[in-house]
C-alpha cells in the first residue's frame, strides 16, 4: 500500500438491545499490527460500562484520538486514528403481558406440587404466566394482605404423635411461597417466601428472565424460605415439622385470607425492588398487566369459590380423599292444584290441601337440619285470602297450618322446618280458620289464591 493510502472499515458488535460500531481509518506506513493492541482495552471497557448502564450520554458519537509513533519516529510513520463508537440503543420497552389461573377447588394436601418432604403440607394457589418479546429484569411481586411475619394462621385438627390426642384448635403457621421457573418449567426453581415486595429470583438486581413464557406458581405451605432456595425437597420449618394432620377434616383461616397482588420488572438489569413505590405507578419500571388490569395489589391470589371447607366452618380448605359434598335443599309441592269444599275449613276445621316436600341432597347419614320457610300469596294484603274467580265481589280470610302445628303460619314471616334428614321430607300444609258468617255476605262461585313459599338457608 502506497504511502498516504488510507484504509477504512467497520467492527460492529452487538450486547443485548444494543448495537456498537467501531470505525477505525488508517493511515500507512504501518508496520507492525499494534494499533488495535492500543485500541481494544479501550473498546472492551467502554462496552461493558454500557452494558452495565455505566454510560449516560446514549446515542452520541464517543471520538478518540491516538497518536502510535514508528521506530523511525518521522511525520511519515505518524498515525491517526479517529475512533467512533455509535450507540444504536433500542429505546422501545419490552412487551410483557400476563395472566392467572387460580386453582379451583383448593384441597390442603400432603406433599404439595413441587415440596415432595412428607412434613409439608399446603396447596398451590395459582399459577402466573408471563410472556414478553424480550428479556425482562428482576422480576418483583408486591403483594397486600399479608402481615409483616409472614404468617397466615389456619387451624385444624393436629398430634405430634399416635398416642397423643386431636388438638381440634391447633394453629398451623403458613407461608405464601413464590416458585419461579426462569428457565421454564421442569428446570431449576427459586423459591421465595412473599411480603410487601420480594424479588422473585435469587439476587435483589442483576437477575434477567429470556425464557418466554415465565412460570411462577403460588403455594400456601408450612415452610419458612423467607430468604431464598433453589431446593424444594426440604422439610417443613416452622411450628409443624414431624406434626400429624388429621385426615378427612377441615382447615380454616383463623383471619381473613385476601391477598392481592401485582408484578413488576425493572427498566435495567441493574436496579432492584427499590425502583418500585409503596404507592402508584414505577418510574424506573413497569407493572405487568394481569389479565389485563395494571397497577398495585390488582390480582386476588385466591378464587373464594375454591374454598373446600362446609359453608358452617368457615373459608379454607378439605384436607383428606372423601371431602364433603355440598348440602342442597329441594322444596316442592306435592300437588299444583288443588281444589276443596270450602265448609271444610270453617272456624277451627282444617282440610289439607297440599303436602310440602324437601330433598336433602348430600346430606350426612344422622345429622339433621333446618331451613327457613316463607309463606306469601298473590294479594296486596298482609293476611292469606280467597279472591273470587271472574267475578267481582270480597275475598274470603283464611289460616295456613304448617305440619301438625296448631298457630297458623305467620303471612310473610319465617316459619322454621326442623329434623330435616338426607332424601326426601314431608310435611301437610293445611287451611282452615274460614269464618261461615263472611262467607255468607259473598257472592256465590268459586274462589281461588296462589301461595308463594320462599326457602333460605339456617346455619345448620
């Protein structure tokens, strides 16, 4: 090459969303090859304080001058270089959307999902799936309804051994656990005990997820991992470790149980948590839309509906292989119609004119239970009457008698039905009480009403 010629060329290199290019012209006489030797500690440095967000000035021309003297030492053998790193910096931010499935119906179990020690027991909440084009960073949960210890306190039957009694009113500490696949599932987990706001993976920053779509479950279980694990295979530590629970029972929540919450990811791999406030939208972040809904404490760890437990028991969940089976209750009338003299229910004579029947579904072989009844009609009025059919002219009173009972049924009160047993129930719904001197001052001609009877549930 001639002197004076001057040679030009690209290095381009690409880390993450950004693209860096090295133009380097160079000027001859140049005999041995050190000019890139001087450059590349340079280059390689520069790199990595941008990728370590160290930088501030992104998207400007970077220049540099050196000056690499020849053995000769002449104007002649004098090179310069110009160096121009260009920073093409993708300024667009990752999409990231997400959806929950809580589980539906929760049963407290032995040895839950992925916690295989036989001294855990628990249930998986829900499953979260993240989806994004890119990578996301530190991945954050905040979450509401969960006290400062951790704790959620269910109480169940419990014995520390097979000579020891059934402590019915044992309280069982739990812990709402985070278990993240940031590899996908069947890979590597990290599992972490949740609070106010908890990185989802191992460090507090520098933590990145590439795989879409990104698992995270939620577990309500007996263990204290309010640090970090990678090991789900260890036994329960907290209040139960080596504690038998009781088969075919109920486990309730002392307190209410209604955690919500959201996640967030950080806008480089070098923040942490912090970025996100107690209150509002992160600057230095984003919150993932949930099922489409953004913002803090928005998604319900639990679908109520999932609960297990007898309605008498309170919220939580089944623990055993026969769990119960709701109680229905089926009222019916024998009979749509019915038609009778009406001298059959003068003064104190009762006819019955019906009979009502209640079907206890599920119920339990030797318990019994009870529903309320309210009886109405078609009238306006506040007491049960025969109204003439197609023609005009004054109603007839009457009394209702439910069963064997002699008081009349209350119009519009709640009257108990009791001693109600699983399969079918019956009892006779009777009239009576019509007085023969208000008859005589109606028209003659049939008179007819509807009656209305209107079931709800009594704490059984």
């Amino acid at each position: 090459m001639g002197s004076g010629a001057e040679v030009s060329r690209d290095i381009d290199y690409v880390e993450g969303r950004a693209l860096f290019r090295l133009h380097l012209w160079e000027g001859s006489p140049m005999k041995r090859p050190k000019l890139l030797l001087l450059i590349a500690p340079f280059f390689v440095t520069l790199l990595n304080d941008l990728t370590r967000g160290s930088v501030p000035s992104r998207g400007k021309a970077k220049q540099l001058r050196i000056s690499v003297i020849g053995p000769n030492a002449s104007r002649r053998t004098l090179v310069m270089v110009l160096l121009l790193t260009t920073i093409m910096v993708a300024l667009t931010a990752v999409n990231v959307t997400a959806t929950y499935t809580p589980e539906s119906p929760l049963y407290f179990q032995k040895s839950p999902g992925v916690f295989t020690h036989p001294t855990v027991y628990g249930t998986k909440l829900g499953r979260l799936t993240i989806v994004a084009d890119g990578p996301i960073y530190n991945p954050t949960i905040l979450i509401s309804g969960i006290d400062a210890s951790y704790n959620v306190v269910m109480i169940g039957p419990v014995r520390w051994s097979v000579e020891n009694p059934w402590n019915y009113n044992f309280e069982v500490n739990m812990n709402v656990l985070a278990v993240s696949y940031p590899n996908g599932l069947g890979g590597p987990l990290a599992i972490r005990a949740i609070k106010d706001k908890q990185p989802l993976l191992g460090a507090w920053s520098n933590e990145q997820v590439t795989t879409s779509p990104f698992y995270v479950d939620i577990y309500l279980v007996n263990c204290n991992d309010r640090g970090f694990t990678t090991n789900p295979h260890q036994e329960a530590n907290l209040n139960t470790t080596g504690v038998l629970f009781k088969s075919d029972s109920p486990f309730t929540f002392k307190y209410p149980f209604n955690p919500y919450y959201t996640v967030g990811v950080t806008d480089t791999i070098s923040q942490g948590p912090y970025v996100f406030p107690e209150t509002g939208n992160p600057t230095q972040g984003q919150f993932i839309p949930i099922d489409g809904v953004v913002g803090q404490a928005t998604t319900p760890v639990v679908d109520p509906s999932g609960y297990t437990t007898p309605e008498d028991e309170g919220d939580g969940f089944w623990f055993g292989d026969n769990p119960p089976q709701t109680v229905n209750f089926l009222f019916s009338f024998q009979y749509d119609t019915f038609t009778f003299d009406i001298t059959e229910a003068y003064g104190n004579d009762k006819k019955i004119i019906n009979v009502a029947q209640m079907n206890v579904q599920n119920g339990v072989s030797g318990t019994t239970y009870k529903q309320y009844l309210t009886f109405t009609d078609t009238g306006s009025a506040t007491t049960f009457q025969l109204k003439p059919d197609g023609v005009s002219g004054n109603h007839i009173d009457f009394n209702l008698y439910f069963g064997t009972s002699l008081i009349p049924i209350p119009y519009g009160q709640a009257i108990e039905w009791t001693g109600l047993v699983p399969n079918m129930n019956y009892k006779d719904l009777k009239i009576g009480g019509i007085q023969e001197l208000q008859v005589n001052q109606c028209v003659s001609g049939s008179y007819k009403d509807t009656i209305t009877v209107n079931i709800t549930a009594a704490d059984n």
